[in-house]
C-alpha cells in the first residue's frame, strides 16, 4: 500500500473521506466496498488520534444504563459481537470484576439489576463461531472466591465481587489500519499525512477539498460529489474555518488519560467505583492499562498531552479508591491522553454526555450542499456509525443501492476458521505476531526468512525487526513513530530504548532513502512523544 497523490489529484471520486481515525476508515471500508470511488486524507498517521488514545475496549458501556441509554448500549453490544466475528486476532474477551465493599445491599441489588439487563441486551453474544470469543453472563463471587481470582481485591469491608465479560482489542491501531487496507483492496485512494486546508465551495455546493502533502509544499484539490468530515475532535473547528462562521453542531472535547504500569491483575480486569464516577485496571501485554480521566479540554486537540500534575492525580484517586494498588510515579511505564469528541449536549457534563454519534448533512444545517459531518460516536459503534452513513450517501449520490457487508466480511488478517484454535497452537514467544497481524503474519515473517537480521527481537512483546520493512512496504508507515507506536508493539508500553530506535530508523533510513539529519529528526521526535505524548 503506497500513497498515490498523482491519482487523488487527478481523478474526480463519489467520496472524499477528511480524516483517517477508526471513524474515516469505517465509512472508507464501507463506501468502497459498495463499488463507490473513494478518496481518504490524514493529515497525521491513521488512527494516530482518539483512535490510538483509549481504554482499548469494545464494550456495550454498562454505565450508560445508568442514563437509561438502552438504545446505545444495544447497539453497542451488537457491534460488539460483530468486531468479534470479523476481527478475532484483535479483539478477545475480557472477564471485569467490580468489587463491593461493606454491606450495601441496595448498591449490590441495582448492579446486579444492571447486570441482568446488560445480559439480556446481550442476548445473541453466543452467535460467534469460535468458542474462544463466546461471553458468560454476569455472576457473584463471595470475597474468598474472589480472592482467589485476584488477590489485589482485598481491602477493608471488601465483601465480594460481581464478574461480567466485554472485549478487549489488542491493537485499536492495527484495527484501523485493516480498515484502512480493506478499503484499499476495494481501490480506495488514500493517503496519510495529506492535510485538508480548505473546502472547495461553489454556488453554496462542496465539491470536494484543496490539500497540502505534509512531507513537501505541495498543495493540489480532490474533487469529489460528496465530502463527509471524519475529523474526530478536530471536525467542528475545521468546519468553522473551512465555512468562515460557527458550525451548525459544537463538540465539547473532553481529555481521558491511561497509564501503562506493571502487571497488577492476574488476569481480570477491575472496575472501581469512584468519588464521581469509575476506574479501570485493565490486563494488557503483560501489563496494567490504568484509565481514564474525563475533564473538558478547551485547548487546540493538536496540543493534547500528558502532564506530571495528570498523571499524579490519576495515582493518587487509583490508591485513594484501591486500597492495595500503592502505586507511585516510578511504577508508570508509558502513558497517553486522548480527547472524546463528544457532541455538545449544553451540558457541560462531560462524564455523562451520551457516547452517541449524529450524522449531519450541511445542507440541511448549514445551507451548504454535498458536505456533511460524522461526530461523537464510540469505538465500538464505529462500523454502524458507516453503514448509516454510507446508507445516505448511496441514496445522496443516486448510486443503485447495494447492501453493506462490512458486518460479515471479515478484516484482511482475520482467519476463516476458528482464531482461538490457531492461537491454541502457536508457540507463546510468537502470539504476539499472530494476533497483530492474524493472517498476514506469513507475509511478514517472509522477510525475515533470507535475512538473520530481521528476525532480531526487538520488544518484550515479541516484535522483530522485520515488521519494519513490511510497515513501511505494505502499511504506508513513513514515519518511524508510525512504525514503534501504531503498526507494530514496539513502543506501546513504553520506550524501547535508543538502540532500539536506532535500529528501528536505520531500516526506515534504508527503506525510505532518509539523510542522516532525517534519520536523527525522526528519533527525536520519538523521544520527545514518550515524554510527553505531544503536549505543548
Ligand atoms: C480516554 C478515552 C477512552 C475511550 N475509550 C473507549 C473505549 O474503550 N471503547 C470505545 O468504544 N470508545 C472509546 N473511546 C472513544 C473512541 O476512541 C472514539 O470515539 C473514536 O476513536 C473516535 O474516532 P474518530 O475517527 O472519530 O476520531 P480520531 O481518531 O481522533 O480521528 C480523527 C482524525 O481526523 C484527522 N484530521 C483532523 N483534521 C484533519 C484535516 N484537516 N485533514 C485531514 N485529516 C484530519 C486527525 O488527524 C485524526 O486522525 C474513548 C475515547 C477516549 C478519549
């Protein structure tokens, strides 16, 4: 996969997609599926955004039912089982315990009402052919058998737990990026680090966008019947600029932080109740994901970062609430911040804002004909979030209808059999491999065949130096963050160290012709990421 400016220029598409999280990636997969002519810009990495910068679940949001979002968490646990089926390597079950302390039985009896909704909202969640991706229902554990599941449960007046199951994806970033990929293989032009600047507006109509290549000077148009901006948190203030006055719907951003510190849980993750609302301590790669955070952000998303004082707060709430969690700055290994574009509800609530998405056609709102917008929206809803979309803008476009198969067409990496199975009998050093890339896992590994030093191991994870080439080759990786950060495990619990950035970008270097000045740029870059995850 290789970007093609020349045919983004030069051809005029059905579709031009301004954004490549997992939002612009499922409209691109979908529309390109249905036999429209599609053109996706990013103007970073895809998914190196919101997309990247989550608690990494798929889950139908048991506390949504607080709010009495049934229709929400309906929808959510659907998609849920459908990421299940068509993406197995990178979505897996993962049981969550929620502790009880003291004998609250009031408290005990709504979750346990909760949880019997959550079930029956669940209700075709053993429609999956692999018994490795099959959900048990929601059960009580006394506090002995709790403690034995995971002993960092006990505490005063701890009385027991509750367990229910969601899914966990290994790799929100791989995710995207064969979505990405299933679009190209449906011959979707498309490209990273390409910029939308301005709308091309005409007569009160949108006929597509001027674009800047981030690498070079080069600005040049994408024509196209119908734009849809994908943008994430940055869709309303594009909108702003691009129509020279407010946009019709306001998002209200709110930052959510993680912290990646040693593994605390044996295997389940724990859901906390907190002063105000909740906490995660998710397992993942032999690691604990500690999140999130939700406070109103009003900064540029481009400046979204992570702070000494952000991460400190988060400690001291996770051990204020856990009281065996002791945990202290020396422990964080790696951290991130994402920013929830979230429609604007007046609110001002962030943490009870609905995780809802809304679909807005400018010529309805705005007086502006072939743009519209896709905003808030869960990770999880993604996929349906598209086929909405795509569903009006096949009518829009007066193309012939044809039905979505995003649902039951699985991703590039995904197996036709049973991924459990195969999991089941692949030696423990090389899973990792196996569910990043499923499938595709041979192709990668071929590069390594001929060449001793591309079967270097270069993470804990079990990452080798060949997934370099191959990022760069077949996954339009042309930044080494790109390659340490989003398509492989290099540096997604932390920094690898220099010489393994060193190795990482003289590959790069090889690949991409980079002079030594680029190469020492690049790594740079890298290092201040970890530092500071990009905050100003
Ligand atoms: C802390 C946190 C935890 C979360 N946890 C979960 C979870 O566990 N499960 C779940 O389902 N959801 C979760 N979410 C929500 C989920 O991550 C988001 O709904 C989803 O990632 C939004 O994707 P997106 O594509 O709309 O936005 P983004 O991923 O932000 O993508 C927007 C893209 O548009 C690009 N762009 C912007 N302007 C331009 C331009 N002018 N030209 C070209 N490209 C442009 C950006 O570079 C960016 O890549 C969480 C969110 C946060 C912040």
């Amino acid at each position: 996969m290789k970007r093609d400016l020349k045919r983004l220029a030069d051809e005029r598409f059905d579709l031009l997609v301004i954004g490549g999280g997992i939002t612009g990636a499922c409209i691109a997969r979908d529309a390109a599926m249905r036999g429209l002519s599609l053109a996706l810009v990013e103007k970073n990495d895809f998914a190196h955004a919101t997309s990247a910068h989550n608690s990494k679940l798929i889950h139908g949001g048991l506390r949504y039912l607080r709010n009495f979002e049934l229709g929400l968490v309906r929808e959510s646990l659907r998609e849920r089982r459908i990421w299940q089926r068509i993406a197995p390597h990178l979505v897996h079950p993962l049981p969550f315990l929620i502790p009880m302390y003291g004998a609250d039985w009031k408290a005990r009896a709504e979750l346990a009402a909760g949880l019997t909704l959550y079930d029956l909202l669940a209700f075709d969640r053993g429609w999956v052919d692999d018994p490795a991706q099959r959900l048990p229902g929601h059960r009580w554990l006394d506090a002995r058998a709790a403690l034995e599941h995971e002993p960092r449960l006990d505490g005063p007046k701890f009385c027991g737990t509750f367990e229910y199951y969601d899914a966990q994806m290994y790799s929100p970033e791989r995710m995207a990026l064969e979505c990405v990929l299933d679009a190209v293989a449906h011959d979707a032009a498309v490209a990273n680090y390409v910029s939308a600047e301005r709308l091309l507006l005409r007569d009160g109509r949108v006929e597509g966008a001027m674009v800047a290549d981030c690498f070079s000077d080069n600005r040049f148009d994408i024509r196209a019947a119908v734009t849809i901006i994908a943008a994430g948190p940055w869709a309303d203030i594009f909108l702003a600029q691009a129509l020279g006055k407010p946009a019709s719907h306001k998002l209200m951003r709110s930052k959510g932080i993680h912290l990646i510190v040693p593994e605390m849980t044996k295997h389940a993750a724990l859901t906390v109740a907190a002063r105000g609302g909740h906490f995660f301590i998710l397992p993942w790669r032999g690691h604990s994901l500690l999140g999130t955070t939700d406070t109103a952000f009003a900064g540029s998303p481009d400046n979204v970062g992570v702070t000494e004082e952000d991460i400190a707060a988060l400690l001291d709430f996770i051990n204020a609430h856990l009281a065996s969690a002791h945990l202290s700055r020396a422990d964080v290994q790696h951290f991130y911040a994402g920013l929830r574009p979230l429609v604007d509800d007046g609110s001002g609530d962030t943490y009870d804002a609905s995780r809802s998405a809304e679909l807005i056609d400018h010529g309805k709102e705005d007086s502006v004909s072939g743009l519209y917008s896709s905003i808030g929206g869960k990770w999880t809803t993604s996929r349906h979030l598209a086929e909405q979309a795509v569903d009006r803008l096949v009518a829009k476009l007066g193309k012939p209808p044809r039905a979505c198969a995003t649902a039951t067409t699985k991703l590039p990496g995904a197996p036709e059999g049973a991924f459990g199975a195969i999991l089941d009998s692949t030696p423990a050093p090389q899973q990792h491999i196996a569910r990043l890339y499923g499938t595709r896992a041979p192709q990668m590994l071929s590069l390594a065949a001929s060449n001793a030093d591309l079967r270097q191991q270069l993470s804990e994870s079990g990452d080798i130096a060949a997934e370099v080439p191959f990022a760069v080759r077949e996954e339009m990786a042309l930044t080494l963050e790109d390659v340490v950060m989003r398509r492989t495990g290099i540096g997604q619990v932390g920094n690898p160290g220099a010489s393994v950035l060193a190795t990482c970008a003289q590959i790069m270097a090889n690949e991409l012709g980079w002079s030594e000045e680029r190469r020492a740029s690049e790594i740079a870059a890298v290092e201040i990421n970890f530092k500071t995850q990009g905050a100003a």
